[in-house]
C-alpha cells in the first residue's frame, strides 16, 4: 500500500518483453513437436502413431493460439485504456 493513498499502477511493459516471452512458447511448442515426433518414431510404425502426432500437434497448436490470442487482447486493451483516459481529460 502506497502511503499517501493512491492506487499503484503497473509499469508499461516493453514489446520486448513479450517478444522474448513469445519466442520461448513457440521453441517450447516445438520442443513438444520434436519430442512427439521422436517418440512416434521409435514406438510406432503403422498409421496410429501419425494419428497420435496429430493429436499432440492440434494440442500445441491450440495452446499456442490461446496464448498469443491472450497478449494481443491484453496490448489492446492497454492501448484503448490509454485513448479513453486522453478523451476523458479534455
């Protein structure tokens, strides 16, 4: 709690920093794919195992987009937040 009362408010993030964290869910994605891969590979040789790769691809994929469908709402609301205020202080 600050002591003179006010709210405190969150420091603007950089696009940087979502970039980086961006970047690590897509390599953890494809670390995901290349261990599905390899497993299917070694444990299955008919067509169950291509049905398992696509089970786990459409899973990845699905977080994926749900991730990055997560931060562009947040950086859209952030910068309609900000054009609300500008309106409203006229």
């Amino acid at each position: 709690m600050l002591l003179g009362g006010g709210r405190a408010h969150r420091p603007a993030s950089t696009g940087s920093a979502y970039t980086r964290s961006g970047l690590w869910a897509v390599f953890m994605g494809l670390l995901g794919l290349l261990t599905a891969f390899i497993v299917v590979a070694i444990r299955w040789n008919d067509e169950s195992g291509v049905a398992a790769l696509g089970a786990v691809a459409s899973s990845i994929g699905a977080i994926l987009s749900a991730y990055f469908g997560l931060q562009y709402a947040a950086s859209a609301g952030e910068h309609s937040r900000g054009s609300t205020r500008r309106r409203r202080g006229r």
